[in-house]
C-alpha cells in the first residue's frame, strides 16, 4: 500500500518521500525500490518546480501521484529546539559560558550561552563570515540544522571559531542575546536577477589563435552575444563588459559586475597550451572559480555541459584569476569552452552551430542553477 504523498499534495520542499510497503516489489518511475525486510520502503524523490507525476507500481497496480512543488517566499523557518545552556538556571551562581550547541535556521543561528560572549564576528565576503566566540570551556555535542538543505551552514575552524558559510549574499546581520541564547540573524540581499557576461580578451589582446587563423578574442565575443541574446529572449538581463573588439582591463571588467550589482558572472574564453605541451592531446572544456561559493555554478554548468556530449569534459579547476578572486561577493565562474589550438577540436568551437547550442545550454545552466538557489 502507498501512504504518503496523497494525491494533489502540493509543497514547498526541493523533494518529497514516498512511503508505503509492498508484499513482493515495488517501482517508482519505473526503477525498483529496495523493500525492507518487512516489505517496507520509503524511497527521496526529487521534484522540479511546478507539476511533478510520480508513477508508482506496488506488487502490479499502478498509480500515480501528482505533486505540485512552488517556492514560497514567506516561509518561516521551521521552529527549533532550544537546549538549555549548561546549568544556565542554577540562581545566584555566576556561571562560565560552555559551548555545547548551536542551532542553525535559514535565518539564524542560536547559541545557547550563560552570559554574551567576547565574540567577533568577521565579514569574509557576503558569502562567509567568520565568527569567533573567545570561549575558553567547550564541549560542543551537537549542531542542529533545522532544514534539510541549510542555506546557511557551519564549519568548524577550531573549538571556537566557525566559519559561517551562506547560499545567499548576506546584506546585513543583528545580534541578541536573550535568554541565554546568543543569536545571530541574517538579512539576505534581494537583486533583481542581472548576468555579467566576459567576453575574454579583445583589442591588441588576441588570445589563443585556431589553426586556421581565427582569434579567440572574436570567438569569445561572438558566444557571448549569443549567450546574452538567449538569456535575454527568456526574460533575463545580461550586461557585457565588452560589446565589440576593444581592449578592456581585468579590473575593468570586474568594476561592471560590482558597479551594476550582478547576481552571477561569466567569463568565457577559449583555450590555449604553453610550450612544451601537445595540442594533439589536450581537449574538452573546463570550468574554472575561485571563492568557494562559486563552486556550485561551476559545477552546475559543467555538468550541464558534459549531458549535452559536445565535447570531452577536462574538468573543474580552483584558479586565482583576477577576475574570479577579485569578484568575491558574486558566484564567479571562467569557462574555456575547448583548445582553440587542436587541430580537431578549433574546427568544431569556430561553428556557429557550436556556438549556438553551447549558448543555449549555458543560458539553461545559468537560469536554472538561479531558480535552485531561490527554491526553497
Ligand atoms: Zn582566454
């Protein structure tokens, strides 16, 4: 029997459990799922945003379940638990703080402390900032996340040092402490959605050369156009740092994505070897970042990438570019769309079929890796 989702549920959650329990299988969308010993199952399943159809086969009869899966902008984060400090209530005692949990909402963190801490509380970047409690006496048993996918999440430095890690830019924070909970709260930035998109190089700065002779600076530029026009024609604001063959400094480039407030940049390149390599052996496009929370759109966008099968996939790289390093409050990402140099491979990056569809399926990774950090 199938007791949970009911049909038409409708939720705001990234994905959904199906429960239920079957004498000898059970299919959900047609892949079978591992019954427990006592014919059990109870099986995550992923939704997308809007109308999701489960199809679900118990011991032969087949069902299905409709879920309608919305982001919900006024969701509360779900109550937490509140653990007492450490013989916080013993009256008339003055008490040491001791840390023993912290309780981390989407919105906030709870320390439950006896008195407010001598704690600093860094800004990294408006994705990370580092909290320091000057605690002496620690015994930390637990961090509590009330959600399944926390956005904001917690790393421990040392015993009292945490770097406090956000999937959203933070614009602002507030402290209390009440009731022997030191707390923090963050104020997310709201933007309106705008793409910074790098056309590389331009000018007297070529960049990589094809063997047939076409620059790298014109074959960046001309994707770009693309990948604007397409982001554009679904509803999306792009700005260029560069919109025709002109020299542009890296500096430069990155004062546009600050100065205009950009929620995610791009730069686009195509690649080239230093001597001594082979060109005949190197191929496939790479995607490159720099500050952790970067990490994610340059994963997102590589493995949209590597689904279309264009090209080989030569991986994801952690580089210190100017214009990744020094772009620190935006996710930031260099893609090299392939080797301009091999022999093969230049021939298929100068096609405007290539191009096309590279810009299609980077304008999808962008959009959607947007709505995945918005959908909660
Ligand atoms: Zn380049």
């Amino acid at each position: 029997m199938l007791v949970y989702p009911p049909e038409g549920h409708d939720t705001d959650s990234k994905r959904i459990f199906v429960l239920g329990s079957a004498k000898s299988f059970c299919l959900i969308n047609d892949s079978n799922i591992r019954l427990e010993g006592n014919g059990n199952f109870c099986k995550l399943i992923q939704l997308k945003l809007g109308e999701n159809k489960i199809k679900i086969n118990i011991d032969g009869n087949s069902l299905t379940r409709t879920i309608y899966a919305f982001p919900n902008p006024n969701k509360n984060p779900s109550p937490i638990a509140y653990a007492r400090p450490y013989q916080a209530f013993s009256k008339g005692i003055k008490l040491d703080n001791i840390l023993q949990s912290i309780l981390i909402s989407n919105k906030d963190i709870a320390i439950p402390l006896n008195s407010l801490p001598d704690y600093t509380l860094e800004k990294i970047n408006a994705y990370n900032y580092r909290l320091n409690l000057s605690i002496v006496e620690q015994d930390l048993d637990w961090i509590h996340y009330s959600d399944l996918n926390p956005e904001i999440k917690i790393e421990k430095i040392s015993d009292t040092v945490f770097d406090i890690r956000f999937q959203k830019p933070v614009s602002k924070y507030k402290i209390l402490f009440n009731n022997h909970v030191f707390k923090i709260s963050f104020t997310f930035k709201v933007k309106p959605f705008l793409i910074c998109i790098d056309p590389g190089h331009g000018g007297s700065q070529f960049g990589a050369i094809s063997p047939k002779g076409i620059f790298e600076k014109d074959l960046n530029l001309s994707l770009a156009i693309k990948l604007a026009a397409e982001l554009n024609h679904q509803g999306v604001k792009t700005i260029l740092t560069r919109n025709h063959d002109m020299e542009k400094s890296l500096s430069e480039r990155v004062k546009i994505s600050k100065k205009n407030n950009c929620n995610l940049f791009i730069s686009l390149h195509h690649n080239a070897l230093p001597d001594g390599r082979d060109p005949n052996k190197e191929s496939g496009f790479s995607c490159h970042y720099f500050h952790e929370h970067s990490f994610e759109l340059a994963k997102f966008i590589s493995l949209k990438l590597k689904a279309a099968s264009l090209q080989h996939f030569a991986g994801i790289y952690k580089q210190n570019l100017h214009v990744l390093r020094e772009n620190p409050d935006t996710p930031s990402v260099l893609i090299e769309l392939g080797y301009l140099i091999h022999p093969l491979e230049s021939d298929l990056l100068c096609k405007k079929s290539f191009q096309t569809k590279t810009a299609r399926i980077l304008a999808k990774a962008l959009l959607e890796f947007h709505r995945s950090q918005n959908f909660q």
